[in-house]
C-alpha cells in the first residue's frame, strides 16, 4: 500500500472555506433581490393582461348594445373585490370564480340590453352577471382584484386617462361597483399588495387602452 500518497492528501484550510462561504453569500445577495424583481415584474404584468382584456371586452360590449357596464361582483364572494379593503392589508392570491360556478356555469343575462337611469336591463329584467355579461372569465390564481365602473362621471370618451381623483381613491377602500349598472363610459381598475409593502392601483378606461399606475409603483 501507497502510505506516502495517503500521508501527502491534503485539504481544505479554515480560511478557504471561509472565503468559499462569503463568496457565495455575495452572490446570494445580488441574486435573491434580482430573481425576486423578476417574479414581482411577472406579477405585475396580470393587471395589463388582464386590464387589456377587460378594455377589449368592454368595446365588443359597447359596439353592439351602444353602453358600458359596471362589474364588481363575481359569484366567489369570498374573493369579490369588497373583500380586500386596506391598502396596508396584504392581499393573497386568490381564483376569480369559485370552481362550483365554474362547473355549473357562471351566471349572465341575456341580450337584448336596455339602459335606464344607469340601470341595466336584459331580456329577463334587471340585469345581474357583471364580468360574465362582457364575458370576462379569468382561470387560474390571480394576484390583483379588478373592477369596472360604468357611468358618466368615471370615465367617458372624452376623457384623456384614469386618473385617482375620477375614482376616489383617497380613502382606504374601493369604491363602489356594483353589477347591473351601465353608461356612457367606464374605468376599470385592478389593486393590489401582494408583498405587503407596495399598495398598487392600475387603471384603463373607454379612451385609455393601455393601462398606467395611479397609485404604488411598478415592480
């Protein structure tokens, strides 16, 4: 037997495994905030997709019964809009629709659609589907909560883009939006604090496609 190679193996010093550690704790450092940037700007891109949709949805709407509608209300009343109020709450990712209605069929009227002192009609009486009237039906986990408000005073063809006074967005809740209203204009909004540190608002409406941040920042 070779005792001589044996006796010359020699390993690692203290201190090089010191420098071993530290090297890979900087390189931790830079990367964990840099991945994290990545998956927040990923996150944030659902408010545009899905905004974009909503504008896209909207439009058909409007092309063929000549009004906008209102949408605030979804049929999973544990993860409708009114159920995150807190800009300083951290809100959690959540589906759309309950998979019960999913599987049954998600509620809607029916056309022809009339429009009366801002209330929405169908052909069975007052209207009630909200998203599923302009066919929105987003699967899957979502991290923002959206809602549209129709009518003259938030958002018409003449205005330029959403901007926070249009839709009160001083207080620390959402405004008001109710399925079965309708009117001339819209905006659509999505919110939300999913790190908790970053209440985020981003809006489109009837003339502004694109989506802008009203409040927050971008990731």
């Amino acid at each position: 037997m070779n005792f001589k190679r044996f006796k010359s193996s020699k390993g690692f010093t203290l201190i090089e495994l010191l420098i071993v550690i530290a090297i890979i704790g900087i390189l931790a450092a830079i990367a964990i905030p840099t991945y994290m940037s990545y998956v927040n700007r990923a996150k944030d891109s659902e408010a545009a997709t899905n905004l974009g949709a909503i504008f896209t949805s909207e439009t058909a709407f409007n092309a063929s019964n000549s009004m906008f509608i209102s949408a605030g209300v979804t049929e999973n009343s544990s993860h409708n809009v009114g159920s995150w109020t807190g800009k300083a709450q951290q809100s959690t990712p959540h589906p759309f629709y309950a998979q019960a209605d999913i599987a049954t069929g998600i509620p809607h009227d029916s056309p022809p659609y009339s429009c009366s002192a801002n209330a929405l009609s169908g052909s069975a009486g007052p209207a009630t589907g909200g998203f599923a009237d302009i066919g929105f039906l987003p699967v899957g986990t979502l991290y923002f909560y959206y809602q549209v408000i129709a009518g003259s005073t938030q958002g018409t063809a003449n205005s330029s883009a959403p901007t926070a006074a249009s839709i009160s967005l001083n207080s620390t809740t959402w405004p008001t939006a109710a399925n079965g209203k309708c009117g001339p204009g819209y905006t659509a909004i999505a919110g939300t604090n999913f790190t908790g540190t970053n209440y985020q608002v981003y809006a489109v409406n009837d003339y502004t496609s694109s989506s802008g941040i009203l409040e927050g920042t971008n990731y």
